[in-house]
C-alpha cells in the first residue's frame, strides 16, 4: 500500500516537474548574445529581447517566438497546463527519413509535437489554448497536430470554453501525405460543433500560416486577429508568381494586405495582445 | 514500361489495322491489342493510374451529369462575386427524387478548359458550392458531389479574394449539413481544393482515380527540390483507390473497365448509378443526428493515436 503511494506520488512529482519546467525559461536567446533585428539589423541585447516580448525595439519587428514562449505571453503566470501533451502516433512512418526529422525537431525545440495544447487563464479568464511552434518542422500539420487540436476544441466544447488557436504553419505535412489532408476535414468539423454551442473562438494568425492549416482552422476564427506582417495565405507565394507570370508585391498576403482584403478583424500588435485578448473575452461573456 | 507506352503502342497496332483489309491480320491484331491491354491493366502502377486518371479522353464530370442526370438544371453564381466554371452545380431527377449536384468540372478540350480554368476553382466556386448545398439542405434534398481537381487554383486574385477561407468554409459547413451527401472521385483528387468537396456521408472512388495531398509534380518539388521524380513520389504517396480504402478514407470502389473509364463508359455509368443510388436509399432511412454524427466520426478517426 506504501509502495503503491510513494509510487503516485514519484509520478506526481515527475509530472508537476516537467508542467513547471516548460514555463519562464526564454530559450531562444542564451544570456551572453546579443542578437540583431532581422529587418532593421539593430542590435538588441537579449534582455531587451525578451522585455520587448521579442519585438525590436527600433522598427517594431515581429520576431518568431516558440509556442511555449507564446503561451507565455498570452496566460497568466503558472495557470497553464497542457492536455494530452503526450499524444504521439501510432503509426509506422514508412516515409524515408521522416523520423529522423521528427526526432530533430523534437531534440531542437524541446517539444513532441509542432503545436503545444492546454488550459490556461488569461488575466484570471479561463480558456483553451493552443500555440503552434514553426520551429518544429515549419510548424507543419501531421495527424498528431491535428489529433492535438481536435481533442483541445472537443474538451473546450464538451466544458463551454473558450478557444485560442495562435497558428504557425507552413501548411500540412507533407511525410503524412492524406493522413494530414484530412486534419483539416477533422479540425474544421470539431470547430463547427464548439460553434453550433454559441462558444467564442479566436484565431491568433502569426507568420508564417499557409497552406492547409490557413485553409482550415486559421480562417474559422468568430474573431480573427494577426500579428503585424505576417504571412498568410493559402498557395505560395513563388507557385502564385509562376502560375500568374508576374512578380507580386512584397506585401502580398501580408497580415496588413488580408486586413485590406477583408480576411483579419484586426491587427494587435504583441505588447497589447493580451489585454486585447482580454477585452474580446469579457465582451463574449466569458469569465 | 508504363501504361502509357502500352498505350502508345496499342494506338500504332490499331492505326496498323485502320490500313489493312486483311481480315486475318486484323484479327490477330485484335487479339495483340486484347492481350496488351489485359497486360497492362493488370498490372498497373500508381504512376499509371496518375496518367489515366489525368487522361484527356477520360470522362469529365459533365459527361457523368449527362449520362445519370438527363433533366439538369446549372444553376450559377456565388451572388457575392461571380459564377466560376470549374465548378458546376445545379439540380437533376436522379430515380424519382431531386438531388443537388456539386462538380468540379475540368474540360476536355483546350477551349473548354480556358473556360473551365482546367478545372482549379476560384473562391467564388467554393462559395457557390456552400451556397447550393445550403439550398439542398433547405429543401431537404440528397448532395452529389463530383471530385476533379489537381487543387484550388493558386492565383493572384483567388488569395486576394480568400481562397484558404471558401475552402476552410467548405470544410466547415458541409460538416454538419443536415441532408445525404456523396462524394464521387472520378479523376484527380488534388489537395484541399478537392477536400472542399469530398466531406461526405459516402465516399465513392472510381478504381483509376487518384486522391493526394498534392499532385506528385508537387510533393516531389516540395520535398526532393525536384519535379522530375514525380513518378518516385507518387508511388510512395498512397492515392490509388485501394491504398485508400485500406486507410479508411474511401468507402467503396467502382472498378473501372480495362484501360480506364473511357473504354466503357455505359457500363461504367450502370455501375456507378447502382452504388450512388443504393447509398442514397441507405442513408436516407439513417436519422438526422446519427447521419451527422457518424460524418463526424468518419474523419474524427483518421490517423491513429494514443
Ligand atoms: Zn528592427
């Protein structure tokens, strides 16, 4: 019985462990560097970095941030934890080199899977949230993506939550062939039943989000935000340039070009994103 | 050797027999084009099926409507935008009872397909499809929906007008759409633009008929940097029928005469004029809530985790 105890309780302890150690540690920039804007080539220690929530300082650049680090900045502190952090495949991958892949992307991000899925409180309102890291494989949408977001919108709407998706996609996942095409079938289909609820969804669009993740849940938002400059649409950019023959404008499906187009509510620049977030939430009714 | 040189040397025997008036020899010809296509279509690759499926002489959707629909009715336009010709939609009498047709429909000739945009919908086609299929809903009517695509059409003007939101719409309404819907894949299944319009009840693939998350061209440019190996790629792609169905994904194959769909047409049709309305008169029986649940499941099962 003793046993039995002190073996839960290793296994709590193993858990809440690994719960607390996802949060408050920026990995993207080691103590010593400084690193310079990627567009104004500004150099920005990493402190300032991380203070600007990864935003220059000098021209307002939005640098890519990790999942965790976007749950970070989105969730009150220590509220979050994640659901089904373990889901992985039980497939075979019989796609050559596919698993060597994912184990470099899981080694280089920290992460199982290109999306991290859980519950949170956003200045003490509770939602489901979900961020998508583009570091792990372009952020692309393989089953277990989809299978993650799925479950995230099934346990939103089986417990009346509200839902936040930030995406970060290069599309679906190429290695996964059908199996990741039909995430999209799966994801919008588990979206239109949290709808049919009267539950509030929000899309938060970062850069980039194309291909089949912009043509599914991206673009099903009741509210769509975009951080400024990011990149969405559905083809890519160089396929649309031979297809048409023209060269396309630099800001082509950009965040600021789909406002004009009518395709983003709005555009929230990182610092005021969570009370934004905020805002829209109380003004749903969600507390 | 592929299918298409079969192909090609079958065309030399027959034009071989067009010039003799031998009857022996047109005979023993007959016979060599009879045990070609027998090799041939018997051993078929995923690269043949990609070439007969993109045949240009394969039947197109219009030639399925004309032959299961006699009576249809097109009816156009997405009324926010315009009407898009690579997708057709419109009602029909199909056994006594109304249905709602939905196509993707690419040409057969090139002026037809200049017409057609060689059957790549704009957004406006995805939104006329939701828009008629909201219709049928209405008036209770059975969906049939058409898939022929190598993909959404990937220009200037469909990303300024939202092409990744008509699809992501599609995928999203046709979810829960309160009335019977098949799909039928009768050639090209391109990405998410033929996804659009294969959320269904019933999933029906013609035996030749591919299905991908992109064409081979593009999933070997994508991941080898190289369009050349599409035939490598889509060998490795799984998008025949039957890699298909052992996935799950489609429901039932229609098998396809010797040599694809265009060398038996009529009979093609009978079959496939069974199998659309069995499952319509099938599902019809199924109640509303259990319908839409089981198309949730349908594709709430596909991968498998823990
Ligand atoms: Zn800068």
């Amino acid at each position: 019985m003793q046993d039995l105890f002190n073996k839960r309780k290793a296994k709590i302890d193993s858990f809440n462990k690994s719960r607390k150690k996802k949060e408050f540690v920026p990995k993207e920039i080691p103590e010593y560097m400084f690193r310079n804007c990627p567009h104004c080539n500004f150099s920005i220690s990493y402190r300032e970095w991380i203070d600007e929530l990864y935003v220059c300082s000098r021209c307002g650049y939005h640098l890519r941030i990790s999942a965790n680090e976007r749950i970070r900045q989105i969730c009150d502190r220590d509220t979050y934890y994640e659901i089904d952090a373990k889901v992985t495949t039980v497939n075979e991958h019989d796609f050559e080199g596919y698993d060597e892949k994912l184990d470099i992307a899981q080694r280089s991000t920290g992460l199982s899977e290109a999306v991290v899925c859980g519950v949170g409180r956003i200045n003490g309102i509770k939602a489901v949230v979900c961020a998508m890291d583009s570091n792990f494989m372009m952020g692309s949408m393989g089953g277990v993506v989809g299978e993650k977001i799925t479950k995230s919108i099934e346990y939103a709407t089986s417990r009346r939550l509200p839902i936040i998706i930030a995406t970060a996609s290069g599309g679906a996942r190429m290695q996964e062939g059908i199996i990741s095409l039909m995430q999209m079938a799966k994801t919008s289909a588990a979206l239109k039943r949290h709808s049919d609820k009267g539950l509030l969804y929000m899309t938060l669009i970062t850069d980039p989000t194309t291909g089949g993740v912009s043509a599914s849940y991206a673009m099903l938002g009741d509210i769509i935000i975009a951080e400024p400059n990011a990149l969405i649409g559905f083809a890519g950019k160089r396929v649309i340039e031979k297809t048409v023959n023209e060269t396309l404008p630099p800001q082509f499906q950009r965040s600021e070009f789909m406002l004009e187009k009518g395709f983003i509510d709005l555009i929230v620049e990182r610092r005021d994103l969570k009370s934004t977030i905020t805002k829209l939430l109380i003004l749903h009714g969600v507390k | 050797m592929d299918y298409k040189d079969y192909e090609n040397l079958i065309n030399k025997l027959l034009e071989q027999k067009s010039k003799t008036n031998d009857e022996k020899e047109k005979e023993a010809i007959d016979n060599e084009v009879k045990r070609m296509m027998m090799f041939a279509g018997e051993n078929l690759t995923a690269w043949d099926r990609v070439y007969i499926a993109r045949h240009k002489d394969r039947p197109k959707a219009y030639d399925y409507i004309k032959k299961l629909f006699p009576d249809f009715i097109e009816l156009h336009g997405d009324r926010y935008f315009g009407d898009d010709n690579a997708i057709v939609t419109g009602l029909a009498t199909f056994h006594d009872m109304p249905v709602t047709i939905i196509a993707q429909a690419k040409g057969k000739t090139t002026e037809e397909n200049i017409i057609r945009n060689f059957g790549m919908a704009n957004p406006e086609g995805y939104r006329k499809a939701i828009r008629i299929a909201k219709q049928a809903e209405k008036f209770n009517r059975p969906i049939i929906t058409f898939v022929d695509t190598s993909g959404a059409y990937p220009g200037k003007g469909a990303e300024e007008r939202g092409q990744a939101e008509a699809i992501a719409e599609c995928l999203f309404e046709f979810s829960t759409l309160k009335t019977v819907v098949i799909c039928v894949v009768i050639g090209e299944g391109g990405s998410g633009g033929a996804l659009a319009l294969s959320i269904g009840d019933k999933i029906i693939m013609l035996e030749n008929a591919i299905y991908s998350i992109l064409s081979p061209e593009g999933f070997a440019s994508i991941l080898w940097k190289d369009e050349t190996r599409a035939k490598e790629a889509s060998e490795r792609m799984k998008l025949t029928s039957f890699d298909l169905k052992n996935l799950g994904i489609v429901d039932e194959i229609i098998k396809e005469p010797l040599g694809g769909a265009q060398y038996d047409f009529e009979d093609l049709i009978k079959r496939l004029d069974r199998s659309i309305y069995n499952s319509i008169s099938e599902l019809e029986k199924v109640r509303m809530n259990t319908l839409i649940n089981r198309r949730y499941e349908k594709y709430r099962k596909i991968g498998a985790y823990e």
